[in-house]
C-alpha cells in the first residue's frame, strides 16, 4: 500500500521530534471521567469477547481483518464514540477508522517487538486507559540475525522508546509504522534513567529523572482501518 502523507495537520502541535518519524503523542486526549466509563465498558463485555493470548488478553471489534477482507461487524456505541473523535483528526486518508482491538496488560505483561502488517491502512492510533507503559521501538530483523553462531547473540536495544500516559493518545506514521518495530517490555517497574528519558517526556508529567515507575492494569484501544472489507450485501447473495 502506497505510505501516506505522514504529517497529520491537526496534531503538529503534539509531534515528539525527538522520535522516529511521524510519531504524535496526545496527553489527556480524552478526560477522566471518560477513561473510567470506557473501562467500565470495557470490562462488562461478555467473558466470549475476550481471547487469551500468551502475555495478554484482548477483545476484537468490528470484524476480523484477512487478506480476502473484513466481514465488518457494527461496533457498540461506546466505542464507537472514540472511534468517530480519532476518525476525526483525518488519520485514514479521508475515511473513517473501522476496527478497534481492546488490550489488556497486566503488570509484568507486555508485548514482543513487532509491526502491524499490511492488513491495516499504515497509520496506528492508541488510546491508554488504567495505567502507563513504555512502548520501545527496534530495528527490523534480518535473515543474518537468526543464523547460528557460536556465541549467543545479544539481545536487540531499543533506538527510542515513548512513555505512555493514562488518558494519552498515540499515533504511529511514516517511517515509524512502516519500517521500525514496537514492543512492550514484561516488567512491573519502569525506572526512568535521567540519561535516557523517553522522546516524549517533556508532554508527561511523570517522566522525571530516575522515577521508578509502578504498572497496574492498563487496557489500550488500537484504533486502525481496514481498508479492505467485504460487502455483506455480496455474502448474502452466495
């Protein structure tokens, strides 16, 4: 798919120019008030919703993404609501975010580094409810890295990393969604080393010299489009 414009003219002002291109980070994108409703809904969904995965648990809405395309599925009101504001800031080359995946982390849970493949229009937003994290982004691998060798290879470092925020909004484009991995470290404490703060840390009030971080439970809401999707009205007529 042919990479979008990066720049997002509405949130200039929220660019992290220390990061890797075209990163925006949001904080108090939405208020308190409304991360506490959304986590309300969030975990009064019904017990099939949820999938188990190793090192997380989620809930998939709007559909299941495939290469042959999306059946598209309607999402519930609440969620919808969050999806028409970020729809809003014209991520999606003028159309509207469709799919929604609702992650749980608990402390000590993360996820490996890893990119969010061609299914989806190359542009990811976040929305961080409950707690903070620290999302740290890799070089890809290549085919050399995996081949044997005498010596154990070390593990790869990260080139930046972002601090998270509850309430933050997040938004990954360009070289940054296209190219570079993301992840999250298990852990249950980020500790803050004043000689490698986050890129964003001048937007967090948390992000101080040697803070020593506590995770609690924190859902994200990865909000994306899928570009290919299935008219329903063509499934019926099969």
């Amino acid at each position: 798919m042919e990479e979008p414009d990066a720049s997002v003219p509405a949130l200039e002002p929220f660019r992290v120019e220390q990061a890797p291109p075209t990163i925006y980070y949001v904080p108090d994108f939405i208020s308190k008030e409304e991360e506490e409703y959304l986590l309300r809904q969030v975990f009064n969904a019904p017990k099939p919703k949820w999938t188990q995965l190793s090192g997380r648990k989620l809930q998939n809405w709007g559909g299941l993404p495939h290469p042959r395309g999306m059946v598209p599925e309607r999402l519930p009101p609440w969620l919808q609501r969050y999806v028409d504001k970020v729809s809003d800031l014209s991520l999606f080359g003028g159309l509207p975010a469709n799919h929604v995946l609702v992650n749980q982390y608990l402390p000590g849970e993360g996820i490996m580094p890893h990119e969010d493949g061609p299914l989806y229009y190359p542009t990811v937003s976040t929305i961080s409810l409950g707690s903070h994290t620290v999302l740290e982004f890799y070089e890809p691998r290549h085919p050399e890295d995996d081949a044997p060798t005498e010596q154990p290879r070390p593990l790869p470092r990260p080139i930046a990393s972002l601090l998270l925020e509850p309430r933050s909004l997040l938004v990954l484009r360009g070289r940054a969604y296209t190219r570079l991995l993301h992840g999250i470290a298990a852990t249950r404490v980020d500790v803050l080393e004043a000689t490698s703060l986050p890129c964003n840390a001048a937007a967090c009030p948390s992000a101080l010299p040697g803070a020593r971080l506590d995770r609690s439970t924190r859902v994200s809401l990865t909000i994306r489009r899928v570009p290919r999707v299935l008219r329903t009205s063509l499934l019926l007529s099969k």
